[in-house]
C-alpha cells in the first residue's frame, strides 16, 4: 500500500510540472509574438510619411542624445555601411532600414539654397523641405550619419600630413533662440574636438573695432584640415548693424560686395564655406523664450533684450532678405533652414555639411616611407 500511495502521489506532481513548463513555453511563446508585432509597427512607423501631418508641440520638447540613440542602437539593429568613402562596411548598428529609405531625389543643398527670385517671406519655418519622415525617424538619420561625417574630418585631417591646404567653414545665422546652440550639440559635438575651431561672435571689441569689421573674422577662419564653426559672423554687420543704424547707410551698402570678395578669397584658399540661415518664425521663438522663463534652470539663458528685439522683428527680415540675396554666390551660397522643428534643422544642417564634404572627396595619403620595411624594424624594436 505504501509503494502504491508514493507512485499515485508522484503522479500529480509531474502532472503539475508538465502544465507548468508547457505555460511557460507558451508565455514565451506570446511574449515573442508580442515583441515581432511591436517592432513591425514601430518600423512602420518611422518609415510613415509625416510631412504637414505633424501637430502639437513635441517638436518642442528637450531632445537628449540618448533619446535618438536608444533608438537606433535598440535591440534588432544591425551594423551597416555607414557611409565610409571606400565603401568598407563600418561597425556602426542602426536601423538597417534608416539610410536606405533617406535616398531623396534632390540634395538638400539644392532644396534649401538660396537662388534667384528668393523671398524669405515665403519660406515656412514649421516645414521639413525634402524630408518626408517624422521627427523619430529624423532623429535616427542624425545619428545614423554621424559616423560618417567623422570620417570625411578624418580623412580631411589626413590631407594636411602631405601639404593639403583644405578646411571646412559653417556660418550659422539666426535670431535668438533658433537653435544655433542645438546645432552645436547635436552636429558638431560628434566630430573630434580638436579638429574643430568653433567661434561665437558677440559685440565688437574695443580693439575688434579700431580695425576693419572683416578683421576678426580672418583671425578665426579655420586651418588646414579643420572644420570651422560660426556661431553668427560677419554677416552681424549688415543685420544687427543695419537694424540698429550703427553705421551710416551708405557704409552698409558697401559691406555686401566687401563679403562676396572675402568669401572669394576664403574659397581660392582651400576653405569651402557652408552659410546656414535657420529660420524661426515669430511665433515659435515667443513660446521658446516662454519656456527659459518658466523653467528656473533656463533663467540664465534668457535675455531681456531679446523681447525688445522682437519689437523690430519685420526690420530683421528685411535685413535678412537683403543679406541673403545679396550674399548669395556659386562659390559661397546661402541655406535657409526652417527651423520651427529643432529635429529637422539639425538634420538639415548635418546633411549641408555632409554634402560639401562629400563635394571635396578629402583622400588618405599616401605616405613616403616603406610600410613592409617599417613593420620589419617595428617587429625588430
């Protein structure tokens, strides 16, 4: 009786052993299922058209890197050509899907140029010309290709070691609270720091104004091999000075041809130059300097001023429409940017650079000495 009590009391055990693992199994099961169902509509997600569909203000909201990345770098991803030159496939996982489907028809430099017949008046700072994603996807092509903008500096770097003379200028203009900083941490921050020479310009010094108003500018052009950024520029002196009738009419007037011949001279030299307008509307800087007061730890960027500037709003367009047609030249033309939706304008601006750098196709050297002799006295040290 004993022995037959202990077989019939096992039984129910395995019993309950077997329906419990086979749960197990199924939950594993659903648990898969689920998480192919979310990845399916999240792909389809970011591949949805979203041009004049976007509403809200998520735009608004504060973007992180870790936001964009954790998207890209999520489970699922796989590595692909990151845009590497040479066509090596760079150890870079992001969304396989990202790059293939950001093949546009046209290149934003044309979209955005500045060409004949332009009227700034006309230009939409909330839209997204020749992109056709949603903010999501536009912060995933950010970091897509970031990699590959380090490797053009890489290899433009490189150039100098043999006597290359080229650099790369970015002029970045706009109004207060347009993004310009944002332009700094999120397109120029991936790139390496000391190959980079990044100036913002303020008032005028006292030793800034005893020369001409092109001379500080000279002194921070970039160097051979580098990438150069201009947090606003000498364009300042037929804007801020034109609004403010710093100096008279007829010295203004003057100061387009002077730029268009420095501009020249910069290109001749080996520097290519990438002017970008963005373009905030009226509207939307009202709201984002709304929020530097309401937030206490955006108090320090907030400048009184800056409401008594938008006073002249209308007289800064004018400036502007004047600057940019004036100033728009083969050699040196001007971008405007929307800049309504932080997400877009970054992008935008990534893509101008990448496309210039892309243009001037910056080369590895080929250096003087004799790699296998090198690796024999390297192997022999």
């Amino acid at each position: 009786m004993a022995n037959k009590r202990g077989k019939n009391k096992g039984k129910p055990k395995a019993k309950r052993k077997d329906r419990a693992e086979r749960a197990a199994n199924d939950e594993t099961k659903d648990k898969g299922k689920a998480k192919g169902k979310a990845k399916g509509k999240a792909k389809g997600k970011a591949k949805g058209t979203a041009k004049g569909t976007h509403r809200g203000r998520d735009h608004d909201a504060p973007t992180t890197p870790e936001s964009a990345a954790s998207r890209v770098l999520s489970p699922g991803t796989t590595s692909i050509d990151a845009g590497r030159p040479d066509g090596a496939v760079a150890d870079v996982p992001v969304d396989v899907d990202v790059r293939r489907d950001l093949r546009p028809d046209r290149s934003l430099g044309e979209v955005l140029r500045v060409g004949r017949g332009f009227r700034l008046a006309d230009v939409d700072p909330s839209s997204t010309p020749g992109f056709d994603g949603d903010k999501e996807l536009g912060e995933q092509a950010l970091a897509a290709y970031a990699v590959e903008i380090g490797e053009w500096q890489e290899r433009l770097f490189a150039e100098t070691k043999v006597g290359g003379r080229r650099a790369l200028l970015l002029v970045v203009q706009a109004m207060d609270t347009a993004g310009k900083g944002g332009i700094m941490r999120h397109v120029v921050s991936v790139l390496d720091p000391e190959g980079v020479k990044a100036t913002a310009f303020k008032a005028p010094t006292p030793q800034e104004r005893a020369h001409d108003f092109l001379w500080r500018i000279r002194n921070a052009l970039p160097k051979p091999g580098q990438i150069g950024v201009f947090d606003r520029s000498h364009y300042e002196d037929v804007l801020v000075v034109k609004v403010h009738e710093l100096a008279p009419a007829e010295q203004i007037a003057k100061r387009y041809a002077l730029i268009n011949a420095f501009e020249r001279a910069v290109v001749r030299s080996g520097t290519q130059i990438v002017k970008v307008m963005l373009h905030i509307s009226k509207q939307e800087q009202q709201a984002r300097l709304m929020q530097r007061l309401e937030r206490p730890d955006k108090h320090y960027k907030y400048n009184p001023g800056d409401v008594d500037e938008r006073g002249r709003w209308e007289e800064y367009m004018a400036a502007y429409q004047l600057a940019l047609t004036r100033c728009s030249t083969v050699g040196a033309p001007w971008h405007v940017v929307p800049a309504d939706r932080k997400w877009y304008a970054r992008y935008a601006v990534q893509q101008l650079v990448l496309e210039r750098l892309r243009e001037m196709n910056p080369q590895f050297p080929v250096m003087d000495f004799d790699v296998e002799a090198e690796k024999v006295r390297l192997a022999a040290s």
